[in-house]
C-alpha cells in the first residue's frame, strides 16, 4: 500500500496509465544494486530514488575528483575527496527520505559478489569491461536480471540481460568501448544513457515484458539504433540447450 505523503509524492506516476497505483506499490517493494558512481551511477540512482524504488544499494570506492563534476550529477564542489557512495546516498537521503539508501564503499570484485544476491536487478554503471564481466557471470548463475550500459564520447549502449541471454559474452565485440578517461565524454550522453537504462528498470521492476535488445545512441549526430543480438557465447548455448 502506498501512505499518504507516497500517494502525493509519486502522483504523476500513478496517474501515468503504464505505471498507476500498482506499478508505484511494486516500485515501493523493490530492491536494486547500482555498481558504479560515475557519469551513470549518480544520474541512474538519483533517477530510481526520485521514482520510488523501495531499496537502493549502490557500490563504488573512489573518491570525487575534480574532473568528476562535469558530469556527476550528484556530487558538489564540497564532495572532493570524499567517498563517492557515502557522498551519494547523503545527497539521496535529501532527495527521498522514505527509501532505504545503502552505500557499500567498496569495488565490486569476485570475493564480494554476493552483495548482488537478493536483489530483483542489477544497473550495471561501471567504466570497466572487467567488472561488467563479473557480473554477467554472476547474474546467470544466480538468475538475476541486469542492464549493461556504457557510453564514451558522443554515443553510448544499454542492454536489459536476462539469466537465458543473450548475455555481455554475446556483443563482447560492441561492447569493448574506450575509456572516458582516455578519449573523453560530453556530458549529455551519460545522462541520455541513464534516462534509457532507468526507463527498462522501472519497466522491468513494475513487470512489464521487456525485449532483449541492445540500444546504441550517439547524441551528437543524433541516431538511436535497436541490434540484435544472437545467443552466440558458450554459455548461452548452455543455457538454450
Ligand atoms: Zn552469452
């Protein structure tokens, strides 16, 4: 059930005939984990805070650096040097005070996978394919849905994945992007990828039937293009057989 101040602060949600009261109750009881607090994190969990996801667990150990504030929308001048997912869930508590804000700062590595159990989703926001990998592996063997997203320059992908695939192993091709760091980001796309990754999460979290389908989206030119990806990995193939 939804209380009264819920009903007031999510009512152009529930007045949207796609979402509505039931889709809101389902948001409300909801848990996922955000792996990165970069361009993507910081835009994709403020998104998810304001939309009403009941629980939100966000795991990153950098600090905020200078460099990050072009594009980082949660973090201020004030946050240089402290911890990213400590600086963000304050910065969310302000932002909605009836969800459960967890900050886990620490890097999402093979020995501390399992703070993606139990979640219903996973928002992939990470800048590196090693991390991705990690979790692609671990999402299929725990049957846990995730969306990759990536962007670098101008352009950027999202991709919903199921546990049966296609997974990350599927498009390693498309996937293999430049770091930001070394080729640079306009600050629009991270925030035109976020918008594309939390619109398939509140789809996804409200149980909507979703498709496969890799997104690429260059905003300069601009051109938003859907490929299909074919279960092509061998662990697909297990998977299908
Ligand atoms: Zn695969």
């Amino acid at each position: 059930m939804l209380n009264v101040k819920e009903l007031e602060k999510y009512s152009r949600q529930t007045i949207f005939d796609k979402i509505g009261s039931q889709g809101q109750i389902k948001l409300k009881y909801k848990k996922v984990a955000i792996v990165g607090l970069g361009a993507l994190g910081t835009t994709t969990s403020q998104l998810l805070a304001r939309a009403g996801v009941g629980h939100i667990k966000m795991i990153d150990s950098d600090l905020v650096e200078e460099s990050n504030l072009q594009r980082q929308t949660l973090f201020t001048e004030k946050d240089i040097g402290r911890s990213k997912s400590l600086a963000a869930k304050k910065k969310l508590e302000l932002i909605n005070s009836t969800i459960k804000i967890e900050a886990i700062n620490e890097h999402l590595e093979k020995n501390n996978l399992s703070y993606l159990k139990g979640t219903d989703l996973v928002l992939d926001c990470t800048d590196n394919l090693d991390t991705r990998l990690l979790i692609n592996d671990f999402c299929k063997k725990e049957k846990i849905l995730w969306i990759y997203s990536a962007c670098v320059k101008t352009s950027g992908y999202v991709m919903p994945i199921f546990p049966e695939g296609p997974c990350l192993r599927c498009f390693l091709k498309e996937a293999k992007l430049d770091s930001a760091c070394t080729i640079g980001v306009i600050n629009t796309i991270p925030i035109s990828i976020s918008a594309l990754q939390v619109t398939l999460a509140i789809k996804i979290l409200t149980e909507k039937k979703i498709k496969p389908e890799l997104f690429y989206y260059n905003i300069w030119t601009p051109e938003l293009k859907k490929l299909k990806i074919n279960h092509s990995c061998d662990l697909c193939h297990k998977t299908q057989a």
